[in-house]
C-alpha cells in the first residue's frame, strides 16, 4: 500500500516530499496519510493485536532506510539536517513520530474493522441478519 501511495502520488502530479512548515520540522501530510491507510487495510485483513505493532516496526524500519539513505548522499554543500543521522533525526522528529501514531492508529481501527465485519459473517461466509 505505502508503494501504491507513492505510484498514485506521482500520477496525480502530487510532491510527496512538500510538507507543512511548522517551526519544529516538517510535517508531510501524505506520508501520514499513507502510514495511516496502509496500516488500516493490514489491520483489516491480519485481525490480530499483534499487526500494531509490525505496524509500528513497518514503519520504523522505513524511516531508518530513508534516513541512512538521506545521510548517505549527503555531499559537503548539503544542508546540515542532510549531514548526520543525528541532525536528520531531530530535523524528521515530527514526521517520524506522527507516521509512527499513524500507523498504530490505522493497525488498531483496521483491526477493529476486520473483526467486525468477521464477526458479521457466518461459519459458512454468508452474512447474518
């Protein structure tokens, strides 16, 4: 899902990497909601507690990858968030932290979704009335 969010961002002409300024980092509206709705449908479709947090390490590993790639390319005239794990960590810490709420959050009402509509069927598949 997080890759069809970012193939769909690039057919409607969408930037993913434009975020809100918010004085204390970046906040990239898209990654959230991608974070969000990704993690909802694997909530729905896995039913089980234990989604949220393969959720959250999901997430967390993406942002590592992301992060040493950012600071692997980084030349000498890059800017300084761009230099060092460390400056990219406090640059991206709003982001991080709301995709990682996010991705927690759609696990669990995915899952509460996915039980609901189970618990709506039948032993056979057939809705009950």
């Amino acid at each position: 899902m997080l890759l069809l969010f970012a193939i769909l961002t690039k057919l409607f002409g969408l930037d993913a990497r434009q975020a809100l300024d918010t004085g204390i980092g970046p906040l990239p509206l898209i990654d959230v909601l991608a974070a969000l709705v990704s993690m909802f449908l694997g909530g729905a479709l896995a039913r089980n507690a234990w989604f949220r947090w393969i959720a959250i390490a999901l997430m967390a590993a993406m942002w590592a990858l992301t992060l040493f790639t950012v600071v692997s390319m980084a030349l000498p005239d890059s800017p300084p968030p761009m230099r060092s794990i460390g400056a990219a960590l406090k640059f991206n810490a709003l982001a991080i932290a709301l995709t990682l709420i996010a991705a927690f959050g759609g696990a669990l009402l995915g899952e509460r979704f996915g039980l609901k509509r189970a618990g709506a069927l039948g032993r056979d598949g057939l809705m009950r009335r």
